[in-house]
C-alpha cells in the first residue's frame, strides 16, 4: 500500500490537485442527481413482476349484451391462442374469475352484469422462458386492442398483471371528487381523455356506469285481474322466459338432497331482432298465459312496457360522491406520466372555463388540483391515488429515514469527536455514496432488456450504505489522530499513513459486501437493493480513500496539540507498517 500512501500525500501536498478532487467528486455528484430527471435512471416503487399467470378484463358499454361480450373475449382469446408461451386460457362471461391478488383489489368479486368478462392466462413457468410475462403484456396488448375494441363500439379491453407491490386499484387512480354527479362525470371523461394522450399510460377506464335507456315491464293489475290472471303467474312467465327458473325437483341414489329441473328458453329464443320497443313487445307478443277460464291472454295485453334511464353505480369516499378514472403503465414509473399528465390538465381545465389551483405545501396529496367553475362558482376535486399514490409517499418516507439517519450519526460523532468539522466529514463522505448507487443503477440499466429502475429497495440499500461508509472514515480519522498524538507524526504524512494502512481492511469489507450482494442483483425485486449496495461500497472506497484525506486536511480538529507535552517527547519514533 506504499504507492496509495505516495499518491494520497502528493495530492495534500498540492493545492491544485485537492481542488480538483474536490471539483471532480462534486460535478460527478451532481450529475449523478441529475440523471434522475433526464430520465436516464428512473425511480419507480417496484419493478415489474415476472408471473405464470395474468387476466385480461373485457368492460363492453353498460347496456351490451352476454353475446356481445362473449364476442370481444372470444377475439381476445383467438388472438392469444398463436403465443406458444399460453399454456390454457379459460373464460368468465358476466363475472370475474376466481379471487387472486390482483382480482381482490379491483374488485373482481363484485362484477356481475353481462357486459363484462374475464380471461384467466396461464403460462409456461416465469424459469423455462425467455420473455417475462410484463413485457408479453407489454407487446399483445396494442395488437390486441386495436383489433377486438372495435368489434363493440365503446368496448374497453385491459391486461391485469399480479402486482409486485401494495394491492392498488391502477397504477394511476385519478379521483375526482364534487357535489354535482352529472359534473363529476364530465369531468372524469375529460380526464380519461388527457390520460389516453400521455405518453406510457394504457389501459384507461372510467369506474362509472353509462347512462343507458332500458324498458321496464310492469305488470298492470287492473288487466291482470279482469282477464283472470294473477300478478304471480305474470311474474314468473316472464321470469321463466328470459331467465329461467327451478319448476320442480328429481331424486337421485347418488345425490343426498334434491336436483332441481331449471327450464328456459332457448338462445335463440331469447334473441330480439333489434334494441327497439316494437321489438319486445313483438316478443311479448309470443308469450300467452292461460286464465282460469281456459282463454289464453297475450302477455301484452296484461304488462306496460315504459323506457327509463339505467340506475349507475354511486360511490362514495370520506362520505363525498365521486368516480374513479383508472389508468395502468406500460413499463414504466407511475412518476413521470402523472407529471406530464397534471401539467396537461391544468392547461386543458384552464381552457375549459375553471380556475385551477395546486395543492399547497408538500404534503401526502401534493399532487392534487382543485377545480373551481368560473361560472356557477362551484368546486372539484381532482385527487391522485393509486400505485402512484404509494410510490410516492413510500419515496417520501424513506427520505426521511434517510435524513434521520444522517441527523442521528451526526450526532453521536459529535458526541463522540467533540468536533462539528470532523462530523461533518464523516457525514459528507457516507452521502457522497449516492454517486455509486445512481450511477450503478444506469449501468445496469444498460447491460439488461428491461428498464432497471431505482426502487423502494434501492434506497434501503442506500441507508443501509450510510453506516458502512461512516465505518471507513472513521477508521481513518482515528488512526490518523492516533498517529499524530501518539507519534508526533506531521498530519498529511500521518493521513496518508492511515488511508494506505487501513486501505486493506476496507477493501476486504467492500468485496465481502459485494460478494454477498451479488446474491440480490439478479432479483426481480430485490435488484435495486443489490445494485446500490454494490456500486455504492464501490464508490463509498474511493471517496474514504481519496475524498475523505483531502477533507480531513482542511479540518483544524486534525491539527497537532501542541501543548500536549507527548509530541516532544515522540518527534523520532518510527512507525511500522
């Protein structure tokens, strides 16, 4: 270590070349940050999540029929069948599939209405192919949708992967919030479109239902009763008819209780011509019940069919009225669309007669715009939930753990050095390993097929760095005031002393650690925790081996004492290394 010695003291002996580390070490710092937003590291809570399985969820417009839907799950499905990779597919029509993860956050249990479908996808194992199962996602879903939205006008197919994180909504919840139903409709619609046109975002729905005319038929009892029928028979005509009902039982060896004998009509049968009122009440038409006095009376005759408007679906939140607009990532941080995305709707609902303000302060709902209707006065909420939502205050949080940490060793080396100089010292020397880490993470960026993003356990890694990183410059700072008051060594000479005699031990602890953490990298989540510990104990070496020293020399708390009477007596000593 004689040549580390040799360099570290001539780079203190000269004025320039410290200036120069320090130059170099800070532009680097700071062009590392900024690659965070240049986009080319990119932070996101978790990375994608590799599966043997995900869902595909058919939404065709409120109103549509079991066939209609069956129809656009059918061309999803014909399409998926070419992927040699898809083990089985199978089919729910007019319900969700049996609860997974994902389907217990989306609320998969509650669909139940003909216009939606699910489609359960099975995949070879996530270990015996090459293509994972996000950037599949990835690749069929525009071919997908292109091809089998339009077969239903209003038609929205969407690809469910299992979430690697928190259970979420979407990636992007956007929740907008106000007193007027009719508004916050609007609203949602144009927010739905301002996401469409941001870039990576896919997969946008609005979680309300449409507004649909629909005929109810409603016995009338004064005809009922004068054709000698009763409102019962009526019901369950129609009932049997459209939807089919148990008319009696059988017994069975093999059953313990009774089989019903369930009667319907026929498919066929069922079909109307068009979505007209001359339609049903053709198909009414059809229908005779016989009265008591054997005369069989049309079922027109005796059932008023009036056309209302389709009851929607309310929901509520901190007991407000408001609708869900949904919105999925296609690869990408939840961050940086949501950025682009607010800064479009704070131009389009300006243009659109509101006053649009920000959320004050840095808060849980920073993100958040409250609209107000020049006009009538009124006023919205649009408020950012969703994986974003957590991503967000996860980042904030570890954030704060990390200044804790920082403020927490502050302390206590001043506790311990009696010195706010040399704390610092320490401190800058276990901040300045964020370089490694952000610059680790663009490397493998790099090197690997799929975006490498800087995650929640990138900067636990990160945190984590901060007490090893104090560890070696504090290995340095006390041998070298051990030499310096023990021996009377002259300071810079006793520095470089201490960087090339403890340069080993903090070697052999960096490779330990790399070694280990090598384990991490190849982790579909715990990558970034690999790749921040290992890139930043690379650079946490360098800068405690070269960065530190020249800081230690500017510090006056390194200076000799000389009034400890201990150096006079130790000018001639040697040391052996």
């Amino acid at each position: 270590m004689g040549n580390l010695e040799n360099i570290v003291y001539n780079i203190l002996q000269s004025k320039s070349k410290k200036f120069m580390v320090i130059v170099l070490t800070l532009v680097a710092l700071v062009l590392s940050v900024l690659m965070i937003p240049a986009d080319l590291v990119k932070a996101r809570m978790l990375p994608g999540k590799s599966d043997n399985t995900y869902s595909v969820y058919v939404d065709t417009p409120n109103g549509s029929s079991k066939e209609q839907t069956k129809q656009v799950a059918q061309c999803v499905i014909d399409k998926l069948k070419s992927e040699k990779e898809i083990t089985n597919m199978v089919l729910y029509v007019g319900e969700g599939v049996p609860l997974d993860y994902a389907g217990l956050v989306k609320g998969a249990s509650m669909k139940s209405s003909e216009n939606v479908a699910e489609i359960s996808v099975n995949l070879t194992d996530k270990h015996e192919r090459d293509e994972k199962s996000f950037s599949m996602v990835s690749r069929l879903r525009p071919v997908i949708k292109k091809e089998c939205e339009p077969l239903v006008k209003g038609s929205v197919i969407k690809f469910i992967e299992q979430p690697a994180g928190p259970p979420t909504m979407a990636s992007i919840v956007v929740e907008v919030t106000g007193d007027d139903l009719d508004k916050i409709r609007e609203l949602a619609l144009e927010t739905a479109k301002v996401l469409g046109n941001t870039t990576k975002v896919v997969d946008v729905d609005i979680m309300a239902d449409d507004i649909f005319k629909k005929y109810s038929l409603i016995p009338n009892n004064d005809k009922i009763a004068r054709s000698g029928l009763s409102v019962d028979q009526v019901n369950k005509i129609i009932y049997l008819a459209f939807e089919g009902m148990a008319i009696a039982h059988k017994n069975s060896k093999t059953e313990a209780g009774q089989i019903d004998i369930f009667l319907s009509l026929s498919q066929d049968t069922k079909k109307f011509e068009n979505s007209t009122k001359e339609a049903l009440q053709s198909k009414l038409g059809s229908m005779n019940l016989m009265n008591q006095k054997g005369m069989l009376v049309p079922l027109t005759e005796v059932v008023d069919i009036k056309e209302t408007n389709s009851n929607s679906m309310i929901m509520h939140k901190d007991l407000k009225r408001l609708i869900n607009v949904i919105a999925e990532t296609d690869n990408e941080s939840q961050v940086y669309p949501l950025l682009e995305a607010r800064d479009k709707m704070i131009e389009y609902f300006s243009k659109k007669g509101y006053k649009v303000e920000k959320d004050p302060g840095i808060t849980t709902y920073m993100f958040d715009l409250h609209l107000t209707d020049k006009k009538t006065g009124k006023k919205y909420l649009l408020r950012w939930d969703g994986e974003m939502k957590v991503s967000l205050d996860t980042f904030r949080d570890l954030g704060g753990a990390f200044i804790g940490a920082l403020v927490l060793i502050f302390l206590l080396l001043v506790i311990y050095y009696k010195s706010f100089a040399l704390s610092g010292i320490v401190l800058a020397g276990s901040f300045l390993s964020i370089i490694g880490v952000i610059v680790g993470h663009w490397v493998a960026n790099l090197v690997t097929t799929d975006v490498f993003f800087l995650t929640a356990t990138s900067l636990i890694g990160f945190i984590a760095l901060m007490g090893i990183s104090s560890r070696n410059s504090l290995l340095l700072i006390d041998f070298a005031k051990s030499l310096i008051e023990a021996h009377g060594m002259e300071k810079r000479r006793a520095i470089a002393v201490s960087s090339a005699t403890r340069a080993k031990p903090i070697l052999l602890t960096a490779v330990a650690i790399i070694l280990g953490s090598a384990l991490l990298a190849g982790d579909p989540i715990f990558g970034g925790l690999g790749v921040a510990l290992i890139s930043g104990t690379v650079a946490a070496v360098f800068v405690s081996l070269i960065f530190v020293p020249i800081l230690l020399d500017g510090a006056k708390a390194m200076d000799e004492d000389d009034e400890n009477p201990i150096h006079h007596d130790l000018k001639n000593v040697s040391i052996t290394r």
